[in-house]
C-alpha cells in the first residue's frame, strides 16, 4: 500500500495540454542559449564574409571625414554638437544592415522551439532568487555542471579550431608581410572574415547537442504525478453544481431562441392544456418543421406569446401529443403524420382566406389521421 501511494507521488507522467499551456501563460517556456549565440555570431560572419570589404570602406571615410580639420568648426565650438550627430548618423546608416541583420537573428531560437510567448509574469521580481542558499544550491545543481561542460566543450571546439586554422593558413599569414599595406590589410581582412565564419560554424556541434537536451528538460521538469493528472481531470470535467448551472443557462438560452420564433409560426397545435407545438410550413419547406414546442407552463407560454401575435391554434390532442413526442425543434414532421398535418395546415388557409374574404366560417378538423402507435398516454 505504502509503495502505490509513494508512486503515485513520483512525477512519471508527461505533461498534459493543460500543464503546458499554464507554463507558456507564466513565461516557462524551452529556451537554448547555444541556439542563439550560434545564429548571432553566424549572422555577423557571414555579413562581414559578404559585406566586409563594403563596410571597411565606409569605416575608411567616416574615420578621413571625422579627422579632416574644418576651420569654420574650429572657430565656431557650437557646430561641433551638430558634426557629432551627422557623423553618428552615417555611422549608424552604414552599418544599419549589420544591426538590422542581428536584431532578427536575435528574436529567431523561440520560433525554432516554438516558445514565443509574450508574459508579464516573467518580468515580476522574484525574492527567492536572491536567496544566497538557493544561489549555492544551483551552483553545485546538474544543470551547472552541465554549463560548465558546454563551456568547456565549446572553449576546446572553437580553440582547436583556431589554432587549425592558423596553422593551415601560416604561409599566408606570414606573407602578409612582404605584401604592400592596402593588399595586406584587405588579404588580413579576408583571412580574419574566414577564420571568424569556420570558427562559429564549428559551434553547430553544441547546438545540436544543446537543443534536444533542453528541450527533453523542460519537459522533464513539467512532468506530473498520477495524482496530479487524476487531479487536473476532475478540475475539467469540472464541479457538478457548475456544470447544473452551465446546462440550466444553455436550456434557458436555448428556450428564448424557441420562443422568439413562435411569432413565425403558421399554427400552433395544442392538448389543449398540457402541450403546444408550433409548426412552420413555407414554400419550398420538404415538410413543415416544428419551431417550438413544451409541456406544461413552457405551453403556456407557447400559446400567450401566440396569442399577443395573432398566430392560430387548434385543438388536436392526439397530433399534439405525437407531434411533442417524435418530433425534436427545428426539424421536419415525421411523414407518418404528414396527412393530419397537412389537414392542419388546410384549415389554417382556409381560415385566412375567411379572414381576409368573409364568407361561412371553415370547421376545424374533428378526427385527424394520427397513427395510434404514435400517440403517447396522455398527461
């Protein structure tokens, strides 16, 4: 007994829908430091590989621009302000794509592990944080010891090669010095662009193997208890008395619809009493539908709404009774009972037509062909 209850205990289940979705609300979500210092470093190198040489230009005339000597500024101290800003601005337009460029690879890894989420929680100050035996406890935690492995996996990868490199490159680089100052700068600039491209490209080792561990413990870290799952579906399947209450306000939703459409209605069929049903029959209708019906003070409430609209009645019983018990609202008549409805509905235009031309009263249908079969005991 002791051991079912300790194993409930232990978190063995995966996180549900629910758990994950509560996560992303308070801003615990998968994240890989590795994946964005990678696409950082690789958007810069494979800019300056591209766009270097463009960008060492620009350098070039900002720096002659920015120390060219102009007497009017030399006299004048208050347009030095205004040469700073243009100055900053041309700096800050040459390198626009660069920046541009970062920012995106910035915002790219939650999208790569789907944890873009947007949550105020996250940014709310948490004390326990400066707790200094909380601090010691994740310094010497498993997740430190394996920064500190990456750290040293990634000084050993990008090191080895550099130093690879290097030695691949020593002819050139030592040729640099026999080379005229413009060739050697922009032939130094080209190595150091490569250099800097296979170095970060070599970090792509540690993304793929940051990326499925963080992931497998972020889930790890939600995952729940058997007590917890049972838990969370009964919080679902939700209390009894609000799940009454959810059902009473959808009847009572459902009831206004039903009542608003008895003003349509052609007739309305009655016990007399106990049930209404109102029936709806329009051109191009297969078969009249019935648009309301109820028992009791719902009846009721069928034949004075009804009533304040001038929409007919007829007493039939036995057709009212079948009408309630085989047919649900908004759908068509059983055909068994076309025939008496289709009386019904004779006499409503006959009563119109008396309405609108005078003439002899029409007489109700008395004895209407309902099956016995489909007439319930009365109530």
């Amino acid at each position: 007994m002791l051991m079912a209850e300790e194993s409930d205990l232990e978190k063995t289940e995966e996180p549900t829908g629910r758990r994950l979705e509560q996560a992303r609300e308070k801003g615990q979500v998968p994240h890989s430091r590795e994946l964005g210092t990678f696409l950082v470093l690789m958007t810069a190198a494979a800019t300056f590989w591209m766009l270097g040489g463009w960008f060492v230009q620009r350098a070039m005339l900002l720096t002659r621009k920015g120390f060219t000597l102009d007497a009017q500024v030399m006299h004048e101290p208050a347009l030095m302000l205004p040469r700073l800003a243009d100055l900053s601005i041309d700096a800050l337009i040459s390198f626009a794509p660069l920046i541009g460029l970062l920012v995106l690879a910035a915002a790219l890894p939650p999208f790569f592990l789907n944890a873009w989420v947007f949550s105020t929680t996250a940014l709310m100050p948490d004390f326990k944080r400066m707790n200094p035996l909380t601090g010691i406890g994740r310094m010497f935690s498993w997740n430190s010891l394996m920064e500190l492995a990456k750290a040293t996996l990634k000084a050993v990868l990008v090191g080895g090669v550099g130093v690879l490199l290097i030695w691949r490159e020593r002819d050139e680089i030592f040729g640099l010095l026999s080379q005229p100052l413009d060739a050697a700068l922009a032939h130094a600039g080209n190595l150091l662009s490569f250099t800097f491209l296979v170095m970060v490209a070599a970090l792509i080792l540690i993304v793929l193997a940051d990326v499925p561990f963080q992931l497998w413990q972020y889930y790890d870290k939600l995952k729940m208890t058997k007590e917890e799952v049972k838990q969370e579906m009964k919080e679902m399947m939700g209390d009894p008395f609000v799940k009454g209450r959810i059902r009473s306000l959808q009847m009572q939703a459902a009831r206004k619809r039903m009542m608003s459409a008895v003003p349509k209605a052609d007739v309305i069929v009655t016990n007399p009493t106990h049930f209404a049903v109102a029936l709806s029959y329009k051109s191009g209708m297969a078969a009249p539908r019935v648009v309301a019906k109820g028992i009791g003070v719902v009846a009721q409430k069928i034949k004075e709404i009804g009533a304040q609209n001038a929409v007919p009645m007829l007493e039939a019983p036995p057709l009212a009774r079948a009408l309630y018990k085989h047919a649900a609202i908004d759908d068509e008549i059983p055909s068994a009972l076309y025939n008496a409805v289709a009386e019904v509905l004779a006499y409503i235009f006959q009563l119109s037509r008396w309405r609108e031309t005078g003439g002899n009263y029409p007489m109700p249908p008395r004895s209407l062909p309902v099956p016995p079969e489909l007439v319930p005991e009365a109530m």
